[in-house]
C-alpha cells in the first residue's frame, strides 16, 4: 500500500484538522536557536489554511516526563508559528484540557491553534497500550482529521503518532510524503555513483545503516568519533579517542564485506589530535597510522579529520551522484575542530544530483556553519526516523498512513 497523502482526505474546508508536527527545537533561555523544524511544517500549514481548515497544531519537545515543566512549553514555537505564518496562532496552555477545548471551539476557518507539549501528558509515551489509547481518544476528541507531519518521530509508537492516526481519518502532510519520498530513493534505486557519509560518535549507533546500505552504496566515507574504532580495527593506536573495543570485530566484519562487495570503504588518512576536549586545546595533526607519535602521545585525543582526509572525502562526495550523510566529522561546535565537517557540507552543496543531509547533529551542523538549507537537495527533520528508514526497519508511524 502507498502513502496517503492529504489528496486522499478530501475537502478539509470548515474541519478541525490536528496537525501532529515535530517542533522539537533547541531553545535557550526559552528562546528557538534553530527554528528549521517550525519552518519545514509551513508548506503543509499553509495548504490547510488556504483550504479552510481550522488547524490544531500538536507536538512534543524535549523529555519532561509526563508532566508540565515550564522550560519544556510550546509556547516561543507557538510565537515564532504566529511570525512565519504573518497571522495570529492561538496557544492553549494544556493538552486536552480546558484551555485546549476553549482554544479549538473559538477556531474560525483558517486559523491555527498551538496546544501545550503533549508530553506534558503520560499517556503520549506510555507504553502500556491503555492508557496511550485513552490519551488518543481525549485528543480525537479536538478534531475530525489527522495530518501526520512529525517525520521525526514517526518510528515511535505514540499517542499522537500511531493510536490518533488510528482513530481518526489520517493521512500524512507533505514533509513526510518528501522525506519518505528521499529516503526510499536512497534505498531503492539511487542514481550512481552513490556515496554514504557516516560521522557521528558511535559506531554502534550506526550499525544498522552500514549493514544495510553496504549492499547499496558504491562508496562508504567514515569520520566522527566513530573512525577511531575503524582505525583500532586496522590495527592503529588512537589514545584517548572515543573507542568502542566492544565493536572492533563487526568493524572488521564491514571492512572485509565491503572489500568483498567492491564497496570502495574511505577510511581517514589523518585526524585532529588534541590534548584534551576542550575548546581551546593544543591541537595537532597526525597521520592516521602515527596518532599517538605527538606531544600528547598515549593522552592525545582525535575531535576532527585532518585536513588530507577532509579533501579525499569532499573529492569522493562531488564526483557522486546521490550522497547521503548522517553524522558530523567531528567535534564542529568548537571551531578549533569544525572543519572537518565544514568541508564535507560544502563539498555537498557542488553535489549534482541528490544531496541529502540526515537529520539531527548533520542539519544543525550545516546551520550553525553558515550554510542554508536550499543549498542541499535534502535536509531530513529526522534523525533517529531517518537512520531507522535507512536501516530497513518498519517504522509505525508510517505503517499506520498506509506505507509499506
């Protein structure tokens, strides 16, 4: 079965449509540091508006626990909806409650109300299937539609996710019907050649992906803190780098899997060494087989790619036709150790073809570097979904809008 994307719920006009979107964004003092996850819900707010449809706009943000906690609030989103949309948005202070009834029942056609995080409620993550339905229930209860737009958590089997989307007609909005929509040409298909960037801090987090995109890829580029356990696995000492020793073997398992497949595995040459994690630490760069032959020797630690490996990964990126990328090259929110993961982003950007950023640490990397999102082909909202997606796994909250 395909998706069902909003053409198949009809005329929306005069409906009460929730919306369940991702809003999850970075705040600081309540105030957004990134609002890239408000503005990709646009497209889809806007075409209900145009439409007429009254808009119940819901969402999580970061983990309070199943209780109100006010540095966890909706409310700065709710503001910050209200300015990119150029009209009012509503905020109702509670999930289902009151000041939520109140908020949907003075909803005219075309406008937008933003209820309080619905993890402010237990029932959203409650894994007991009773109590995660009642919560669906009391949410049904605002509206007679569901739009999922909330790509990010739709490999999670939450309330709002996957039981609403039962209960009530649902269909999912345009920012997942595109990120399903990138996401399976990256699996299904690519135009070739076909590169995979994996940075990151653990190999063990990415497991799935490698296992299931070696088959797939023509090239694998690995960097992060992850490259030190590739590099323990040929046999070189790293120091005090992150090392999973626990994953040495699998790491050696994928290095000869990729030799057998014809997979052409780009491991670094060189890396940053530093002599302690730190912002200003002495820094020094160091061929990949001589790490610890610096000033720090045994308690130097790698936070980067050198600069060798940053220009054989840009130069394997811009001959590619479709490149995925998930993971930062190193330690980019110190200057000092970004431009690893600088240079990978703008190697991107002379892509010609299909350039996708993954999601998570990727996407805020590429923003805080300066680029613009209209510089990529793809910037995914989901980081976790996006990984999940790409390792073959049956995500929820896509199997319940009719995705197979």
């Amino acid at each position: 079965m395909a998706l069902r994307t909003l053409s198949t719920l009809g005329s929306l006009a005069g409906k009460r449509v929730i919306v369940r979107a991702d809003l999850n964004v970075p705040l600081k003092d309540a105030v957004i540091t990134d609002d890239g996850r408000v503005r990709a819900t646009l497209p889809t707010l806007n075409a209900l508006i145009n439409q007429g449809a009254r808009v119940i706009v819901c969402s999580h943000l970061g983990r309070p626990d199943g209780a109100p906690d006010p540095k966890y609030s909706l409310e700065p989103v709710a503001q910050r909806l209200s300015e990119l949309l150029g009209k009012p948005v509503a905020f109702a202070r509670d999930t289902v409650g009151e000041s939520a009834q109140e908020a949907v029942a003075a909803l005219e056609d075309g406008d937008v109300a933003v209820i309080e995080n619905l993890r402010f409620n237990p029932g959203e993550t409650a894994k007991d299937e009773a109590q995660r339905r009642a919560f669906a229930e009391e949410l049904a209860a605002l509206g007679d539609v569901l739009v999922s737009d909330g790509f990010g958590v739709v490999h999670r089997k939450q309330a709002s996710v996957y039981d609403l989307a039962e209960i009530l007609p649902s269909a999912a909005g345009f920012l997942i019907e595109k990120e399903v929509d990138v996401l399976d040409r990256l699996t299904e298909n690519p135009e070739r050649p076909y590169t995979v960037v994996l940075g990151g801090s653990k190999v063990s987090d990415k497991l799935g992906v490698i296992a299931h995109l070696l088959p797939r890829a023509d090239k694998i580029l690995v960097g992060g803190g992850m490259l030190f356990t590739f590099l323990a696995a040929q046999g070189y000492k790293v120091g005090k780098s992150l090392l999973e020793v626990d994953q040495i073997d699998t790491v050696k398992g994928y290095i000869a899997d990729a030799a057998d497949r014809g997979v052409e595995l780009i491991l670094p040459v060189d890396a940053v060494m530093a002599s302690a994690f730190a912002a200003d630490a002495d820094h020094v760069v160091a061929p990949a087989d001589a790490l610890e032959d610096t000033a720090f020797g045994a308690e130097g630690l790698g936070l980067d790619i050198g600069p060798q490996t940053a220009e054989l990964f840009a130069a394997a990126i811009r001959s590619s036709t479709t490149v995925f990328w998930n993971g930062p090259m190193g330690v980019f929110e110190m200057p000092a150790f970004a431009a690893g993961t600088k240079a990978v982003a703008k190697a991107l950007t002379a892509v010609d073809g299909l350039s996708v950023v993954g999601g998570g640490d990727s996407a805020a990397a590429v923003r805080q570097l300066g680029f613009a999102d209209d510089q990529f082909g793809h910037i995914s909202t989901g980081g976790g979904a996006s990984l999940e997606f790409l390792e073959g796994k049956k995500l929820p909250g896509l199997e319940v809008l009719g995705w197979q």
